[in-house]
C-alpha cells in the first residue's frame, strides 16, 4: 500500500492516536520520487482539509488528531517544495486555512504555528500571484503584528521572509498599506482598534534585538536580521518612488516642501536615492546601529547580512535634516568647539549649517577647526545620477608603513574621521585584499575563481560599498578630506608605479583598466574623482594620466595630462612628478654610443636577417630594394687613419 492510499484508509477516529502519526512520518521521511505528481497533488490538498478541519472542530472526530498537526503540517512544507503543490497550497481557501492554523496553534505549539508560516513563505515564493492572495486574506496583518510582538529570531524571519515577499513588486498593495497608513496599515482600508504600530519603528526595534543576538551567537539571528534587511531595502527602495510627500534628495530637503509625484517615462524615472520622504528617516539610526556593530566576518568581509546592511543604507540621503544622524561625532565636535569659542562667535555660525572637521587642520590652540558643509554640482545621466546618490562602506584597517614600496600601506584615519566613515574603509580594504590579493590584475583567472568558490560577483558585491563611500565624500566635506588623506596621502611614495602596488590605491587603479567588472570599474573610479574635489587635472596628477585617461573619457572629460598648474587641496605640486605615470622621474643615465665597428656589425646582422626572410618567401630584402631604387648611397668604408692625417 503506498502512503497515499494508507494516509486515505485512516479512520476519522482511530483507535490508537499513533496510527497518523507513523503514517505522517512516513510521509515526512520519503524521497522526493516516491509521489506520483497526481498522488502528491492529491495528498497536499487531503492534508490542507483535514487540517483546516481538525482546527475548527473540537470534539475530535476529524481523520487528523489534533495533536498530529503539526505533523501534518511539517509533511505539507516537504511536499511543498514542489512547484506543482505550491500551486496547490496559495489557492486562496488553502491560504486561508494555514492563516487560520498560524494563529490559533501560536499559543499551544509554536513550532507548529512556525510551520504553518513555512508553508506559506515557499508558497509564495515558489507561486507569485500567491503575494497578493496572502495580502487580500489580511496574513500580512498577522505577520506585522507577529513582528511587533515576538522575541523568536525563528519567528522574525518568517514573518520577514513572507512580508518581503509581499512587498516585492512595486505595484503591491501592501507597499502603500503599510506605510501611508500606519493606523491601519494591513487592513485593507478599515479602521482596526488593535492595529500594529508603526512598520519603521517595528523593524527599528527588531534590528537592535537581532544585533544583539547576533553579538549572543543566537541561532538563526543572522538569517533572521538578512530577511529583515531585505523587507527594509523593498520599502526603502519602492515608497519614495509613489509617496506623494516625496522629495527630491539631490537638492536640500532642509525646506521640507513637498511635492506631487508625476507621471514620469521610465527613461526619467527617479533611480535608487534620488527621492526620499520623511515618512523612512526613523530608520537610520537602527541601520547605522547594525552598520557599525556586526563583527567581522571572515573569510569574506562582506557576507549576509551586513551586504544587505550596506543595500538598506544606499537609498538614505546625507540630507540636512538626516546630517547629525549619520554623522553625530561632529555634532559633539561642533558643541564643543562651541563652548570654547566666544557667544560672539557662535552667533556668526548659520543655525542650519552643519559644521564639518576638517582632517589634519588644528589650529594654533590645537582646537580642530571647522568648515561649512560644502556641496558639488549635480551629476548628468542616469548611472552619474545614482553614482551620486549612492555610496558603499569599505576600507582596510590602516597599518604601519612597509619598507617595501610595492606594499606600502594607506596613511593611518585621524582621530575626528566619522564612525560610518571609518567602518566603510576599514571594510573596503578588507574586502579589496581579499578578492584581489596581492598585486593581482582583476581580471586575472584567480580573482574569477574566488568568486566561483564563494558565488559572488565582485560588481554586486563590492560596487554597493564603493557608491556608498562616493556619497559620504560627496556629501561631506570632512569625509572628502579624510578619505583622500587615507588613500592619496600627501606624502604618498611615488618612487614605483601606482598600479603596480598591493594596497587599496593599487587596487583600485588597477580595477579602473579592468574588463570583467564595468559597474565597479565605474564607480571606484568616481570616488577617486570625487576623492580629488571633481577635478580631472588633480585626479590625473596623483595617480598619473595613463591610469586616469580612461575613466575620464568615458566620463566625457577630454583634458590634457596635468600640467602642475592645478591648485588646490587635492593637487600634486611636485614638478618631478611624471604626470603620465604618477611616479617621481628620475634622470635615466645616458648610453655610450656605439662605434662604427658596432654599427657595421649590426648592419651585417640586419641584412643576413633579411636575406633568410627573402630567401624564405616571406618579404623581399628592403635593403637590395632601396639600394636598386636609388634610395641609398654606396657605402664606401670608414677613411684610415693615413687619409685623416693627409
């Protein structure tokens, strides 16, 4: 008797509970190919109804004890797995009953109740139209007030998993429900007394407790904070995009006017991080939380989930209103700075101007001086649009000066250098020496092989990293400053090449002439430009014009090589300097001439050379050629020392 047929014999009250149960294991423990696809059809649907009807009914009577559902429900995740009973599974009565099984066994079994949501998250995951189903039941309610409530890491990604799911297309329902309406969000448009909080301050809550078991070692935190992350990345990146109080983010938010958003091609739609609203600030301080508080990992720095931390910040705008939250150590800088400096002073500073350190500039007093926040024109074209907007962390922890110029490490991060700045460098660094160690080219067969082995692309995983620090640099004056002191010090060793070197510099010159990885080619050559205060002709000068021509160009930017006039902060004044290689130009001894016995002898050697090329077919001799053609004059010898002398 196969399973199907001894699941089907069982009697709705049998006399011994543990006939199900060993039935239901046996379900449980079969191989994939031994369901028919007809019988596995049969037996999701028979489980779905006698769980539906051992749930409502109380007297016990139903062909599945209730005791045994949550067996039934962990042999419904397994045959799930199928597409074919995950189609079976998000019809809307099938959706209905597993909702109604997650919320009544959450009190009794919560292991059962978790399994109810694991059937639904395959479901969905395997069967789009699903999505919305699951969001028109109201599920999505259930799972933001879930969210809100528990304290299970096992619970969180769950109710994660699903909602991302939900909130995956643009055009979901669920999108403008939970953010436009946080009363009540989920609930199709009707007022519900017992509605959830916020969506943003639930996920804010749950990021600090997930960093906190993560920091615990807690099993399944870090699967839960990356699904978490994900959900925050879907409403970051789709709210903007249709909030009608949306604003533009290239332009000072400071003013707070707000716009409508209109009906845009999609050639003109506004990119990741060109639009924000007010309505998503809340999250920034939890991200940034997260951000700078997840260990390293290793051997890959940027492993799940600070990647997807780094994917979450992308959209968040470096605006007035958000400044001090990205960048609070200047406030406290700027504060105290303030009490040190007379009321009279003070006055003179504007009230919505935030201040910026400037890295290396101290004062007479030793206090740290401090400069207005400066701003950069605005980029053209789409990807120099996101490239504005958008920033990755990276950076290698700084290390002692090595005796060997190729392997000589970036200038030590001052002491005033902003935390999120710090941690962006310290894992760019990171993660450039370990997917290009050495001096390796990057487009060199062993870079290709450590993505392999790890499944990565170096475009997806490290170009995030790079736009992220593009828009500290852009945004902030100080992080400029302090980046660019970090990776083109002033005192940079230039007596071998620049490319050649197994540091960031040296990698990242290197990745500006690679091949198999445009997008971040593209955007670590801007936050080189943008490092050098947008200026070709100091960009050319500190790493040399050979290795700059490229990007400039298609940047559309056709300058000559640096010719030592360009000022400024970020300019190289050193006139030995060569301004084509970026190296310090040493004079090359000169080669004694040759002697006519040398060049007779050479001359012999050359034209034996072309006579066994003639010889062999493949090119008449040029010499005979010129020589017959009249080109050449016949040599009649070197004059003797008697000739001279007469």
């Amino acid at each position: 008797m196969d399973l199907l047929d001894s699941y089907e014999s069982l009697s709705p009250s049998p006399i011994r509970n543990d006939v199900a149960a060993a039935v239901l294991r046996s379900i449980i423990n079969a191989p994939p190919f031994a369901f028919a696809p007809t019988e596995r059809d049969r037996l999701v649907q028979l489980l779905l109804r006698d769980i539906g009807d051992s749930i409502q009914r109380s007297d016990g009577k139903g062909r599945l004890p209730q005791q045994d559902i949550g067996l039934a429900l962990l042999a419904l995740k397994i045959l799930g797995r199928a597409p074919a009973a995950s189609t079976i599974i998000s019809k809307e009565n099938n959706l209905k009953v597993l909702l109604g099984a997650a919320e009544t066994l959450r009190d009794v079994d919560n292991e059962a109740a978790d399994d109810a949501l694991r059937c639904v998250a395959n479901a969905l995951l395997l069967i789009e139209k699903g999505r919305a189903t699951w969001v028109n039941l109201r599920g999505s309610t259930h799972c933001v007030n879930l969210l809100e409530k528990t304290t299970s890491p096992t619970c969180i990604f769950l109710c994660s998993r699903i909602l991302f799911l939900s909130t995956a297309s643009a055009a979901s329902e669920l999108l403008k429900g939970l953010l436009d309406h946080p009363a009540d969000s989920t609930s199709g448009g009707t007022h519900d007394s017992n509605a959830q909080q916020d969506i943003i301050n639930i996920i804010s809550n749950q990021l600090d407790f997930l960093l906190s078991s993560i920091l615990q070692n807690t099993l399944m935190s870090k699967e839960a904070m990356t699904d978490l992350l994900k959900l925050t990345f879907n409403l970051l990146c789709h709210w903007p995009k249709i909030a009608p109080d949306a604003e533009d983010s290239s332009q000072d938010s400071g003013n707070d006017v707000e716009r409508a958003t209109p009906e845009l091609a999609d050639e003109d739609r506004p990119v990741l991080g060109e639009r924000w609203t007010k309505r998503l600030d809340g999250i920034l301080p939890s991200l940034r939380r997260v951000f700078i508080g997840l260990p390293p990992v290793s051997p890959a720095p940027l492993a799940a989930p600070l990647a997807h931390v780094l994917h979450a910040l992308l959209p968040i705008p470096v605006s007035d209103r958000l400044y001090s939250v990205w960048f609070p150590e200047q406030d406290v800088l700027v504060s105290n700075e303030s009490s040190n400096i007379g009321s009279s002073n003070i006055a003179a500073i504007p009230p919505d101007t935030h201040s910026q350190v400037s890295c290396g500039s101290v004062s007479s007093t030793g206090t740290t001086l401090i400069k207005g926040k400066e701003k950069d024109g605005e980029f053209r074209g789409a990807f120099d649009r996101a490239l504005s907007m958008l920033t990755p962390r990276l950076s290698l922890s700084s290390r002692s000066p090595s005796p060997s110029p190729q392997v000589s490490k970036e200038a030590e991060l001052p002491p005033t250098t902003p935390e999120v700045l710090r941690r962006s460098v310290e894992l760019l660094d990171m993660s450039l020496a370990h997917y290009l160690p050495g001096n390796v080219d990057p487009d060199d067969a062993s870079v290709r092989r450590i993505c392999v082995q790890e499944d990565v692309q170096l475009d997806h995983v490290l170009t995030p990293l790079v736009l992220l620090l593009t828009k500290f640099c852009k945004s902030n004056v100080s992080c400029r400053k302090c980046f660019r002191e970090h990776i083109l010090p002033s005192n940079l060793d230039r007596s071998s090449s620049i490319e050649g070197r197994a540091n960031a510099l040296g990698r990242c010159v290197r990745l500006m002439a690679c091949v198999n990885h445009p997008q971040l080619k593209d955007a670590v050559g801007e936050l080189l430009f943008i490092a050098c205060d947008s200026d070709a002709q100091a960009l050319s000068g500190q790493i040399g014009y050979g290795n700059a021509a490229g990007f400039l160009f298609n940047k559309g930017i056709l300058s000559a090589p640096p010719s030592g006039s360009s000022s400024g902060a970020s300019a190289v004044t050193d006139p030995s300097v060569n301004p084509i290689t970026g190296m310090i130009q040493r004079e090359q001894p000169s080669e004694p001439e040759m002697t006519d016995e040398e060049k007779e002898r050479e001359a012999e050697k050359l034209f034996v050379l072309f006579e066994r090329l003639e010889k062999s077919g493949g090119m008449e001799n040029p010499i005979k050629k010129a020589l017959h053609e009249g080109k050449l004059e016949k040599y009649t010898g070197r004059p003797n020392k008697d000739e001279d002398s007469d």
